[in-house]
C-alpha cells in the first residue's frame, strides 16, 4: 500500500516537473513573440514618421504611408513596415536600414 502511494507520488510529481517544463517553454516564447512585435511596431513607427517628410513633395510615398498608417492601426505591423519600406527606398535608397538600425539600438 505505501509502496503504491509512493508510485503514484513520484508520477505526479513527474508530471507537474513535465508540466512546469512545458509552461516555461511556453512563456519564453511568449515573451520573444511579444517582444518582436514591439519592435516591428516602433519600427513601422519609425519609417512612417521618417517619410512624413517625403509626404509633400512624393504623392507616390503619401499614398504608400497612408496605407502603411492604416495597417499600422490595425496592428499590422509587418505588412506596415513593408510598405513603408517600399515607399521610402524609393526616394532615398538605403535609409531603411539606418532606422533598423537604430530601432535595434534601442
């Protein structure tokens, strides 16, 4: 009789360490999922706010940013940074990944 609640103790206990195991698993995803997408948005941000200055002259970016902007507010951030890039290689090739840069940096 102890010999058997000493097994099914030690299989519990395996299987709260399994448990314990996966959750942690779980929640490091978490926070590198969580994480990439607090880059990409201050990203998106970054390349919107930089081609405001292009918006005037550029009607091509304008439209490009607006769209960028409207992803942007949908928490689309990956589809925003895409077109925002877009727009701003055109105008002034290689400033893209200045701001990546920078956006890293921080």
């Amino acid at each position: 009789m102890l010999t058997n609640n000493l097994v099914n103790v030690q299989y519990t206990l395996n299987s709260l360490k399994d448990k314990v195991s996966k959750i942690v698993i779980q929640m490091n995803t978490f926070e590198d999922e969580a994480n990439d997408v607090l880059v990409n948005a201050v990203y998106a941000e970054k390349l919107i706010q930089y081609g405001n200055r292009y918006r005037k002259d550029y009607s091509n970016v304008d439209k490009s940013l607006n769209e960028a902007e409207r992803l942007f507010k949908n928490n689309r951030y990956k589809r925003a940074i895409e077109i925002a890039e877009q727009a701003l290689e055109s105008v002034e090739p290689g400033v893209t990944k200045h701001i990546e840069e920078e956006v890293i940096k921080q």
